[in-house]
C-alpha cells in the first residue's frame, strides 16, 4: 500500500535529481525499494543506498532486488536518520 501510495512523491523527489545525474544517492525511508531501484535504472546511477528504519522494509528491499544488491549497485541497510545527525 505504501508503495502505490507514495508513487507520486517518489516520482516528484526522484525527477528532481534528473538536473544533477548523481552517480551515488542516499536515500533515507526507502521502504520495499521498487521505486528506488526505477529511478536508479532510469538516471543510471552508479550507487543507490537506501536506509530504513523498518526491519520488515530492508529485507523486502533486498529481496526483491537481489541482483542489483548482489552487484554492489544498491544496498538497503537498517538504520535511524536520527543517529546520523550532529547536533
């Protein structure tokens, strides 16, 4: 459900990076990572990371793109944003 109801924002968020073409992006809150590994194709982006702080999310992301993990391409890792920060 969340995947069809965020299309529209990923789809705004992620056709904003098609001025820069980044060769790497972190993406925070990727969820199952179908929409992630769309725009990673789609801008040919070297490297797409994506943090979540959903156990359940991580494992899906890595489930279903397996390939692109298994190249080094993605990787969906179990975090906080939070503890990223510095304050």
């Amino acid at each position: 459900m969340m995947h069809k109801g965020n299309a529209a924002i990923c789809h705004d968020a992620f056709k904003a990076l098609e001025a820069f073409v980044p060769n790497r992006v972190l993406e925070l809150g990727m969820g199952n990572g179908q929409h992630s590994a769309a725009w990673a194709e789609k801008l040919k982006v070297g490297q797409w990371l994506g943090l979540d702080h959903a156990p359940e999310m991580v494992k899906e992301a890595e489930r279903l793109q397996a390939v692109q993990v298994a190249s080094g391409r993605m990787g969906f890792y179990l975090a906080q944003a939070e503890g990223m920060v510095e304050v």
